[in-house]
C-alpha cells in the first residue's frame, strides 16, 4: 500500500465593453485548460483493509479512497493523542476517539484534491505517527481500517500465508472461469452453456429510464437507460445500459464501475476487452456486467461509473427484472 494620482476626467478614455463572443470564447479556453490541467485520479485502497505497521512505517503514506457520504473508519490498537486532518471543513463528518477516528466526506467533495490525514499516537512507540492519503473516489471507498503496531504471534503469520494461498487460488481460477466464457459460444448459446438461461424467465430486459435517478455534478447526461438478468437462484448476470451525452471539452473513457446495494454490499463488474470512449458533445453507449443470483439482483442498487480523471455519473434506484 501504499502526497498614486488620478488623471483629470476629461482626459479618460471610454473602456470597450468586451463582446458577449469573447466573453464565451474566454470561459471556453479556460474550462478546457482546466480539464487538461487536471491531474488523473490516484490509486487508491478500498474495502476492509488490514495494516501491519513498524518503525519503517513513516517512509510510506497509504493512498485510502473515500468517497462522498460514506463513512471511512479508522481503529488502532493503541491510544491516540491527536489528528491532524487536512480540510476538516469541507468534511461532513469527522469524530475522534481514544482509539478510532470516523470520517464522512460532502458531497461537495469530488472534485477536491487528496487530503492528508495523520494520527499521532500517546504511548511513546514506534511510528509515533502515521499519515494517509485520502483520495476522493467515484465510489470506492477505505470502510473499515485497522492499523496495527504490536508484535503479532507467529500464527497469525501462518493464517495470513494460508489466507494468501487460498486468494491467489480464487483467483486463478476466476480467470480459467472468464477464459472458458470468452472461448465459448456467443449469443443464447453462450449463456446456456454458461448456465445462465434460465428456461421460465429466459434474458429480461426493463426499460429503466424513467425510474433512475442522477445525482447532481454528474460528468456525462443520461438519454436512457435499461436493466437486463439472466440465470437463476445459484448462478446469474445483470446488466446496465445506458445511452449517454458527453457535454464536456474532453473525451470520457470508462474506467471504472460499481454497483451498491441499499445495505453497502457492492458487486464490481465483469472485465471488458476494449473501454467505451465517449468524444465531447457526442453520444455513447455503455454497458456493465455484474455476476448477481436472482435473490442479489433484488432492490434498488446506486450505479457510479468514472474515467481516469474520476469524473464520474451517478445512477440511483437501479432495478432489475
């Protein structure tokens, strides 16, 4: 893991009054210097993280996502004496305990830089202090943290090597898994042999469009927007479509998306051979793939799609068919 005098009036000359085409042209030359000038989105750490720390500790600053309105924690396994926050004010939560700190980003926020946060600790050891990055994502954000300074028992070392094992297994074998659907066949035969056809409600697809909602700020405009499922109780996808504007000065190019459920549970989506890229002032359509049973595909889910610059839209009360 890883920041003096005046002259006589009759002497003035009239000012020209700047036309309202090079007043436009100037705001236009401005915002597309802004947009160039803006930095790519850091990466960042998100989910339940586990922090082993030593005296080697201050030469390394952990890049953290936080995200609007949700909460980020922080618990220690020892007593605090202060926190130093950068841009307290702009956050909408911040509250310091003898051992934890809780902090709720605004939504005004997303745009803001990263802010340092650091924790100086009250028994004397080694770090006496740590310092996070904390990078406003899209949607990703650092739940729950736990930054540990004590001496661990070798067990815990053995469990940690087996829990490494046991990911890395997953995670061959969900690439076999992805490599085996892309090798198969296309279209209904592919999700039958997928076993995703389910015989009673086959593909469903929902037109959505008057049914979501986008939150303010939002980097693309929403045109429509449908919901499809396949597959049943064990094994299922869910799909976004979406036709989408692009009303900025740059192109966006997706990188990144997340489904959250009313509950915080969040699905990420399938991997996609070639990013969509949506050119300024033009039209685009983007789809997402989730792996979802007919029971997770439930409820209301918030959409956030973002570009490498974290310019992001947000899609509230997402339902599926």
């Amino acid at each position: 893991m890883k920041w003096g005098g005046s002259m006589p009036p009759e002497r003035l000359s009239p000012v020209p009054l700047a036309s309202s085409a090079g007043l436009l042209s100037l705001a236009l030359l401005t915002s597309t210097a802004d947009a160039a000038a803006r930095p790519p989105l850091l990466p960042c750490e998100a989910g339940d993280i586990r922090l082993e720390v030593n005296a080697d500790a201050l030469g390394r600053i952990p890049a953290l996502c936080i995200t609007p309105d949700l909460t980020s924690n922080f618990l220690f396994d020892a007593k605090l004496s202060r926190v130093e926050l950068e841009g307290r004010e702009h956050f909408r939560r911040a509250v310091e305990a003898a051992d934890s700190f809780m902090v709720v980003p605004s939504e005004a926020m997303r745009d803001m830089q990263p802010q340092r946060v650091t924790f100086f600790f009250a028994d004397g050891a080694a770090p006496a202090s740590l310092t996070f990055l904390l990078v406003v994502h899209p949607a990703r954000v650092a739940r729950q943290v736990d930054v540990i300074r004590t001496t661990l028992p070798v067990d815990f070392y053995k469990q940690k090597a087996r829990d490494a094992d046991a990911k890395a297994q997953r995670c061959e074998e969900e690439k076999a898994r992805l490599r085996a659907d892309q090798g198969g066949p296309g279209g209904l035969r592919g999700l039958r042999a997928a076993g995703l056809l389910d015989e009673r409600l086959g593909v469903a697809v929902k037109n959505i469009t008057r049914d979501v909602k986008t939150r303010p700020r939002a980097a693309l405009a929403l045109d429509r927007a449908w919901s499809s499922r396949a597959g049943g109780r064990d094994k299922g996808r869910v799909a976004v479509e979406l036709d989408l504007k692009n009303p900025g000065m740059k192109p966006w190019t997706l990188a990144g998306a997340l489904l959250r459920g009313a509950r915080g549970e969040e699905l990420t989506p399938l991997p996609e051979d070639s990013p969509v890229s949506i050119l300024p002032g033009a039209h685009g359509r983007v789809m997402v793939e989730f792996e979802a049973t007919k029971e997770q595909a439930q409820g209301a889910y918030t959409l956030t799609l973002w570009d490498e610059d974290g310019r992001s839209i947000v899609l509230e009360n997402v339902a599926f068919p």
